[in-house]
C-alpha cells in the first residue's frame, strides 16, 4: 500500500512541475505587457513555434494513449497468442499472499513462483493471480502449477498461469478511454483559451519557447525519459533484460576488476564490472556491466564470483542474476 502510495504522489509531484507550474511561473512573468510589441514579432517564427508545439503534443498523447488504451488489448492479444502457441513449464509456489480484501468476491494472491525457464535454467519470478474457486485451495505454498511461457520474451506478459482466462472489462477501458478523451479536450481547450486571451487579434504573434504550450509538453517527455535512466541505472535493467532472463543460461562470472564511472544517481555510485565467464560451448567471453550501487551493498565489489545470466545465440548480451528476480 505505501509503495502505491509513493507512486501516486511522485506522479502528482511530477505533474505539478509539468502543467501548473509553467503556467504560473509565466503568467506571474507576462501579466502585464505592451500589447504594441506583438505587431514586431515575427508571425512565420510564431506559426513555427505552434507547429513545434502541436507536434510536442501529439507526440505526449500518443504515447499515453498507447500506454493507457492500447496496451489493454496489446497485452490481451498476447496472452491470447501465448495460450495457442506458449511453451509449457512446471512451476513450484515458493510463497502466496493474499492481497484482496476480506469482503471481496475473488481472492487475490501475489505469488512467488520457481520454475524452468526457455533454456532450463531455474529462476523465479512474481505474478498476482485472481482466484475464482478459493476453495479449492489451488495457491497454497508449496503446491504445483502448470505455466505457459513466451517463446520470444520480448513483450509482456512473458508467462501466464496455463488456467489463465483472458477478457475485457469493458466499464474499466471506457472510464480509460475517457480519461484520454478528457486530457485531450484539455490540450484543445487551452490552445483556444490562449488564443482567445493572448492574441489581441494578432494571431499567433504572442507564442514563444517559454509558453506553457511548448514548455509543459517538453517537460512531460523530460520526465518520461528521464524515469526510464533512473530506473535502468538504479537496477541495471534495460529492453533486453526480460529476454535474458527467460532465454538466458546462469552461469558465474569471474571479477576481473572493478572501477567507478565517475557518475552518482541520488549519491550512489554507479560501478563497471569487468567480468569473465565460460558458455554453455566452452567459449571463454570478456564483457563489462554497469549498475548503480548502494553505499550499503558495496561488499558486491571485494566478490570473487558474481552470478550473471547470458544468451546462449548471444553470449555478450548479460545481466546479474540478482537484478532479473525483478522481472516479471
């Protein structure tokens, strides 16, 4: 719950520094202007600038639009494709949760689970699953349950339960849908309120880089790119990380040396690690990895052997093997 929580209000946080605040920090700064100077503006630089803008726009839009709307039948149609064409896997409950409430009519659990991944290597990984017959007492820890992978773990979801029943919440996708409708009404809606307050039948003379139209899109993609560095720093994870994960070989990996890049993420060091590791043909490969570390994990350094997964049709591609239990 705190961790929602957290989320929720680094979101409003965010937020808050993307629209509201470059409309108050401009129009506390233009409230009074000579309406004069509008007419020695260049109105061709102004058009590009609403042009640079719209584009900024769609570009946020699009992307929401794909994350909150199209992702529902993105990951609908994939589960569809996994149940017809999936590889079938064993799994183990290392450990269930219950996270719904007593008085719903499901019960949800979050479990822990060990299974063989694409290349028979055991890993674990974390799935919430809804329980339509609780009875029957089917995620109880320690029990076993039939799971279909992703022969190409390049999209989510990359397992599904083997019992798993995919359908949409039409009520759900529509309030979503709406909610997009409503953001882009209000993009409209405050080209029309700028225009209609700040032209002084002039046009579009009174556009520049510091108004909110441009300022607040640039700031939302900021924003955007700059959560995806974070978070790649800080776990060490990037696009091809789930792929390794449930394609890859464990294996240890000697340290050769350990060096600082010379970066901090919130006064952590980011480490290169110079490893060495043999693969499943008996190739011996040199690869180097680069991860944010905690000021109180930073043993990780004075270790000898680090485990590592790697691609067997790719041997170069790697990643700690602490940092997938992450993936899903």
């Amino acid at each position: 719950m705190r961790k929602y929580f957290a989320l929720a209000f680094g979101a409003l946080y965010m937020l808050f520094f993307a629209i509201p605040f470059p409309m108050i920090i401009y129009y506390s700064v233009n409230n009074e202007f000579d309406i004069n100077t509008l007419k020695d503006k260049d109105p061709w630089l102004a058009l590009a600038i609403v042009s640079i803008s719209i584009i900024l726009w769609l570009i946020v839009l699009m992307g929401y639009f794909r994350k909150w709307v199209l992702q529902i039948f993105i990951s609908k149609r994939n589960i569809e494709k996994l149940k017809s064409g999936g590889v079938l896997r064993e799994a183990k409950i290392l450990s269930a949760v219950k996270t719904s409430k007593p008085n719903e009519k499901f019960n949800t659990y979050e479990l822990e689970l060990s299974f063989k991944n694409l290349a028979d290597t055991e890993i674990t990984s974390k799935t919430v699953i809804t329980d339509a017959r609780p009875h029957q007492g089917r995620f109880e820890t320690g029990k076993k349950l039939s799971l279909i992978l992703d022969r190409d773990a390049k999209e989510a979801p990359h397992f599904i339960i083997a019992t798993t029943e995919v359908g949409l919440n039409v009520i759900r996708v529509g309030f979503i849908v709406l909610g997009w409708l409503v953001f882009v009404a209000g993009v409209v809606g405050y080209y029309i309120y700028s225009y209609q307050t700040e032209s002084y039948g002039m046009g579009w003379r009174f556009m520049s880089f510091g108004h909110p139209l441009i300022v607040c899109p640039i700031v939302l993609l900021f924003f955007r790119y700059l959560l995806k560095f974070i978070y790649s720093k800080l776990t060490g994870l990037n696009s091809s990380s789930s792929m390794i994960k449930f394609k890859g070989i464990k294996t240890w990996a000697k340290l050769v040396k350990v060096s600082q890049t010379g970066t901090y993420i919130n006064d952590q060091p980011e480490i290169r690690f110079e490893l060495e590791y043999t693969d499943n043909k008996h190739h011996v490969h040199r690869n180097s990895l680069k991860k944010v570390i905690r000021l109180l994990d930073l043993d990780i350094t004075k270790q000898e052997k680090i485990e590592i997964f790697y691609l067997p049709d790719n041997p170069n591609q790697i990643a700690f093997a602490s940092d997938l239990n992450t993936i899903d």
